[in-house]
C-alpha cells in the first residue's frame, strides 16, 4: 500500500456507540477517523487495510489512530509520537 496520509498527529478519542464502523486508514477521508470513500479512484483503492470494518461490541471511549501508521488498527498505539 501507498504510505498512508497522515490525518492528524495524534488519536481521535471518541465515546464510541456499540455498532460497526469503517476506519480510515488511508488519511484520506474527511470524516476522519471514519472511513467517506475519499480512497476511490487513488492510489490507495483496493489496498488491504485502506477501509476496515470495525465492529465494537459495547459502548466506551476509543482512541482510534489519526496518523495511519499504527501496528494495531484501527486504534492508536503511539506511532505519532515517533512521526
């Protein structure tokens, strides 16, 4: 995959509604973190891990990563801090 685009330095900590969410993990979209199909017609459309179904099981604060390179997505894992 491309490298990502960075959406912002930094998680988007969120209260986040049990339910199924698309991440972005392309940087792309301007519904960040979430997933809008910014990605389509890019370099970045049908690369694993651009747009990825997320389904949360119970409701609760998430920090869900803004910069795109995490080893654990959809969530941050401190990559920013290394960016």
């Amino acid at each position: 995959m491309p490298e990502p685009k960075i959406a912002q330095k930094g998680p988007y900590v969120q209260e986040t509604e049990a339910g199924t969410y698309i991440w972005c993990g392309c940087g792309l979209s301007k519904t960040q973190p979430f997933c809008d199909g910014k990605h389509k017609g890019t370099e970045y459309h049908g690369q694993p891990g651009v747009a990825m179904r997320v389904d949360v099981e119970e409701d609760g604060k998430l920090a869900w990563c803004g910069c795109k390179h995490t080893k654990t997505p959809p969530y941050c894992d401190g990559s920013h801090t290394k960016l």
